[in-house]
C-alpha cells in the first residue's frame, strides 16, 4: 500500500478550470472519499490520480514518487493502482476466473501463480466457490465483487473506487458498504472513493473531502464535517443541513458564542476568532428543533409542508420573521401537524458558520 500526495493541483480544459489548486495528503491505509454535487470535479481527480489526465499545474505523488507534474505522466499501468468503476466492465464471454486474471494473463503471469492469485483474491471478497460462473448469471452484488478481485489480483499499491454503488439498489449497496468497509478492515490497502452520495462517503470513510465548483471546500472526518462544517456550502449540502442568518452579540465561554435566530436568543458552537458581533450564517440541524408553547422562547410560522415518510414525516415550516426561509424538521408518528397550522419553534443550538472572508 502506499499514500497520495495530491500538491497544489490545477487541471484546465482550456479555458474552464475543472480542478482549481487542489491539496490532500491521503496517509497510507486511509479510506478517503471525495464527496460533491455533480460537476464540482470529482471524476475529473479521479481520472488524474489514475493517469487518464495529465496536470496543468502542481504534482500527484504515490508512494512519493511523482506520477503527474505538467511535464510527466506516468502511464496508467505503471502506477500500481487498482480502479473499481461503477459499471463492473467485466468481460461477459469469461468467466469469473478468467475476468480476474486477465491481466496476469497480458503480462504473462506463469499460471500456476495466476491460478493461486485469483483464488487468493477471490477468497478477499469471499467468492471462493463463483470462479467458473458467467458474469451473466451473478447478482448486481456479485459483479462488484468480482470487479474489486480482479483490482485486487494486480496487488495494487492504491485503490480508486468510481461511484461503485451507483448501479445497484437500496439492499444491496447497504450490504455492499459492509463488504467495502470489511475489505479495508482486512487489507489495510489505501482507497480514494468517488462518490456523490454522502451516506456512503459518511458510513466508509475516515475522512472526506468534500468538492465544489472545482475546489477543496473542507476535508475532515464525517463527524466534524456534520457538526462543524467550514462553509455554507458544506452545511447545506452534508445532510440537509439549514444555513440561517443570525447576528452574533457576543463570545461565551468554552468555544460558544450567543446571538439570535428569527429574534430567538440562542447559543451557537463556535470558533473563537469568529465570536464577532455583528451579522453571520449558523448551521441548524432537524434533531435541534423542537415544538414549544405560546410563551416560550422561539419564533412563529406555520407550516408549509408535511411529507410522510413512513413511521415519521418530515415538516417543513416557514418563520414569520423570515417568510421566504424553511426550517424543517421531523415528527414521529402519531404525526399532528398540517399544512397552514401555526406553530412556535425554538432551537436548542447550532454551528456558528465561520466568515467566508476569514477563509
């Protein structure tokens, strides 16, 4: 296994820049995603990192060695990395065993170690007894799996996951995280994962680093990506959070800062440095929402929306004090709200996002 050095990376498609000075250090036997909406860059790096496309500005190491710089392009084959794409591309005139040792059989592997190295790689992703089916006849599932051994047979010093999960249903990607994140508990092997879908970036990853519009916006683990994350962009996009004006009035103690929210007096979490008075965004999330009587602290609205979801419904409210906002939240069942019913909310805290000009 061996890390990725990703330095201060631009790569311009004539004029349009895809990726736009761009650094992350992936330690070795880390699970990294790269996480963003469509069109932020994410296949664009990953499609630099395997040797498909070549750097404009900055350098790709692996394992220390440079691969890409504006004047070097190791080729593909000769990076020791292994890529797992969305569509399996298996061959579907070989069979399992044939699929996964194709490449030994290019570079003219003897074959009695080819026979022992698809069998050890099949036992990797615990499909021993699958090496004389037909792709044709496994499970979306299934293919996978052979995708990830045929990877895994070229011991690979890095492993480049494309979207792996997109093409299969709800079921099966679940069980397919557990068989990712098992595979890298056993391995050990470096993973860059690409993906759009922060469920999986949130359930397998140690870190994220999450893309928009071409940069690095933040790269942290799920957790402090959820409670901390360093631009609106980050908030609203890593599970729906809320980003709502506030005007901060003064710092606290032990990292909080108090300010209000739709005229409700509220303590936000918070950076020191951004402890500053005056008008900023703060992070809200669905589970610090509550329901409150007429004559506690909080806002007034009235609901908008009410999306039943099976054992809970989702509430979409509109403050008075802001008509064109929404604050959402959940209620289980027995769910009592309707749409136009006024209510009062308050909110038990939240995240004081820091000034994008303090960036």
């Amino acid at each position: 296994m061996a890390g990725l050095t990703i330095n201060n990376v631009t790569k311009k498609f004539q004029a349009f820049e895809a990726l736009k000075d761009v650094s992350i250090d992936v330690r070795e036997g880390e699970f990294l995603a790269v996480l963003g909406p469509s069109g932020c860059g994410k296949t664009t790096m990953l499609r630099i990192i395997a040797g498909f496309e070549q750097v404009s500005e900055g350098e790709i190491s692996i394992g220390g060695k440079v691969v890409s710089s504006p004047k070097l392009n190791v080729a593909p084959e000769n990076r020791r990395i292994g890529i797992v794409f969305q569509n399996y591309a298996l061959w579907p005139h070989m069979s399992v065993a044939e699929n996964i040792g194709y490449s030994l059989k290019i570079a003219k592997t003897p074959a009695a170690e080819r026979e022992n190295r698809v069998a050890e790689a099949l036992k990797l992703v615990d499909m021993e007894g699958y090496a004389d089916r037909a792709p044709a006849n496994l499970s979306g599932g299934q293919r996978q799996r052979v995708a990830l051994a045929r990877c895994l047979v070229a011991t690979p010093e890095l492993v480049l996951f494309d979207e792996p999960l997109a093409n299969l249903d709800v079921h099966l990607r679940a069980s397919m995280e557990d068989e990712f994140a098992d595979f890298h508990k056993r391995t050990g092997t470096t993973i860059v994962y690409i993906t759009h879908d922060q469920s999986e970036a949130m359930a397998l990853a140690d870190r994220i680093a999450v893309m928009d519009q071409g940069r690095l916006v933040q790269l942290d683990t799920p957790h402090k990506l959820y409670h901390e994350p360093a631009t609106p962009m980050v908030a609203s996009f890593i599970s729906q959070g809320m980003v709502l004006p506030v005007e901060v009035s003064g710092s606290g103690v032990d990292g909080t800062c108090t300010a209000t929210l739709f005229g409700q007096p509220i303590t936000l979490r918070c950076r020191p440095s951004d402890a500053q008075k005056g008008a900023a965004q703060a992070c809200c999330r669905s589970e610090m929402v509550r329901i409150v009587g007429p004559n506690d602290p909080g806002f007034d609205g009235k609901i908008i929306r009410v999306v039943y979801q099976g054992g809970l419904a989702r509430i979409e409210f509109a403050p008075d004090a802001a008509p064109d906002l929404t604050v959402h939240f959940v209620q289980p069942d027995p769910v009592t709200l309707e749409p136009d019913q006024p209510a009062r909310l308050a909110f038990a805290g939240g995240w004081l996002i820091p000034r994008q000009d303090e960036q």
